[in-house]
C-alpha cells in the first residue's frame, strides 16, 4: 500500500475520530452544536442518533487505522480489506450528508458543506491513490 493512501486513510480516520466525542458526548455544548449544525433546540430530539452516529465514525475511525498497521505489520490481504472497506463507508455515509441537506433537513442550505468534505474527501483520495 502506497505511502499517499495509507496517509489519507489515516487523516481520514483522525477526523472521524475526532468528531466522535462532540456526537457522542459534547453535543449539549453550544460549540459543539455549531461545529455540527444542530440548532440547540434540535439536540434533545437528535442525541439517539448522534451517540450511536459518533461510535460509528469511531468504529469506522479505527478500523481504517488498524487496516493500515496490518499493511504494514505484513497481513496485506486483511489491512487492504479494511482500508478499503472503512474508506468506502466513509464516502458513502459522508456523501449522506449532502442528501440531508439537498433535502433541506440542515438549519440553512449548504451547511452541510465543511463536514461533507471533511468526511469525504480523504478517503476519497486514499482510495483513488490506490490505483497508482
């Protein structure tokens, strides 16, 4: 595994990482609510999802990281299937965000923006680096 996939795929992985605790704990916090885009008054209406939300990223956050160290510690088959499986969940779950908000479910339109891209675009990257 090339060295620009593992990086992306590692970078992809800090930032769902990251997101996990402001889902999953910290989003009674008005910081935290601006950084996702929950409206305050939305949050106790949201916090059954987004607990479970942020496990999700730190689950999938993990996977991609221990995917990595398997390339590297030599059990190539079992460290491409989970970056590359991590990385299309990424994508795929990330991209959902634009749909919510093309739907209209975010406070303004485009919102959704920032964490679209964010959640997208490096494993995104990781797996078209692949093919090089």
């Amino acid at each position: 595994m090339n060295t620009v996939t593992q990086l992306f795929a590692v970078l992809a992985a800090l930032i769902h990482i990251a997101v996990f605790p402001l889902e999953s704990f910290f989003l009674r916090h008005p910081g935290a609510q601006k950084f996702l885009s929950t409206p305050a008054a939305n949050v106790p209406a949201v916090m059954m999802w987004a607990i479970p939300t942020g496990f999700r990223n730190l689950m999938i956050g993990l996977g991609a990281i221990a995917g990595v160290l398997a390339v590297n510690a030599g059990y190539m088959v079992v460290g491409y299937t989970l970056v590359i499986y991590c990385c299309v969940n990424m994508v795929l779950t990330g991209a959902t965000m634009a749909l919510a908000d093309w739907l209209g479910h975010y406070p303004r339109r485009g919102e959704s923006i920032p964490g679209t891209l964010g959640s997208t675009v490096p494993p995104l990257i990781a797996l078209a680096a692949l093919l090089f």
